[in-house]
C-alpha cells in the first residue's frame, strides 16, 4: 500500500526529471505499481481509508511521485457529486493537440507531492486530445475537457519533470487570459 511516506516531495530531484518511455509487456512490478497507484487514489478519496491511514485525497497519482521515473500516470476523477466521471492507468501519454482557450479551477490547485498552499491560477488547456497505452499495452486516443483534462494536464506535466505553480503567473497569480474558463 501506498503511505504519504512513500510520496516524493517537491525538492526531490526525480520530480524534475523526464520521466522515461516503457515498453511492452510491463513487467509484473510495473503492472503491481500501476495498481497501486490507482488503489491510492481510492483509498484516499473513502473518508473512512483516508483518516485511518492519514492519506491525503488525490484525483491522480504520476510514478515519480513514488520515485519511479517512468511514464505512467493514474487517474481518478470524480464530479462534483463524487461520481467517478474518468479512471485511466496512462502510460506513455502524449497530447496530440490542445484548446487554445485556457481552463482553470477556481480554487486553484494541489499536489500531493507539494505540502504547502500556492496560491494562484494555474491556467491550462480547456481540451485535450491524448494518446495514451493502457496497462495491457492498447493504444488509446481520447478527447478531455475541464477538470478531467485539467487533472490530465497536471499529471502529464509530472511525467516531464513539471509542477503546477509553474504555470502560476509570477507577477499577478490571479492574471488570466480574458476568454479563461474558470471551473469552480
Ligand atoms: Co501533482
């Protein structure tokens, strides 16, 4: 199982690092790893799962987040009802194409492996169109837009070595592009 302990935190050099490509068949600890990951973000979205064991809820989960830079990325995105509206295991994502029109969340955003509050928008594509390899190695390409394509983004930046505030403007972290969709 997975434990906050086991989260890298910013600071940690793998969490700047690019991530590297896998190939297929993974191997059987990538494939226990694929799992695990997903079973974090389970756990840490059942209230009861996440007290006992003090996990901080997360909607998705990158391997150099548990110190493996490789390119997989699991994702579990709920609505606002706590319907899970996209569950994915990414490897090897790529975005094809992106929205110019930018999307944003409200409240800005979090990171696992981040434990203080940054505050600011963190502005990103609205659409996403993404190829991605599945755990069995099946090729998938999928349309995303707002939060799934936001909780996206922020896990394919994590496979590039990139953080959310990254993309908060420095001089005005509230500034945004007039035609921004703002998701609240
Ligand atoms: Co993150």
């Amino acid at each position: 199982m997975i434990l906050m302990h086991d989260i890298t935190r910013d600071g940690n050099p793998v969490l700047r690092q690019v991530a590297k490509p896998l190939t297929f068949p993974l191997s059987d600890e990538y494939k226990k790893l694929a799992d695990e990951m997903m079973q974090y973000l389970i756990d840490s979205q059942d209230p009861k799962i996440a007290e006992k064991h003090q996990l901080r809820a997360g909607v998705g989960l990158a391997a150099p987040q548990v110190g493996k830079s490789i390119q997989m990325a699991a994702l579990l995105v709920p609505n606002d009802k706590g319907e899970i509206i996209f569950k994915e295991v990414f490897v090897n994502p790529k975005i094809l194409s992106e929205s110019v029109r930018k999307a944003c969340l409200a409240e800005g955003e979090g990171c696992l492996s981040v434990d203080k509050d940054i505050e600011g928008y963190v502005p990103r594509p609205d659409k996403l169109k993404i190829r991605y390899y599945t755990v069995d190695g099946e090729e998938k390409t999928i349309r995303l837009k707002d939060y799934p394509a936001i909780v996206a983004s922020h896990e394919i930046d994590h496979l590039n070595g990139h953080l959310f505030y990254d993309r908060i403007n420095k001089e005005n972290p509230f500034s945004l592009a007039e035609d921004t969709i703002v998701i609240s």
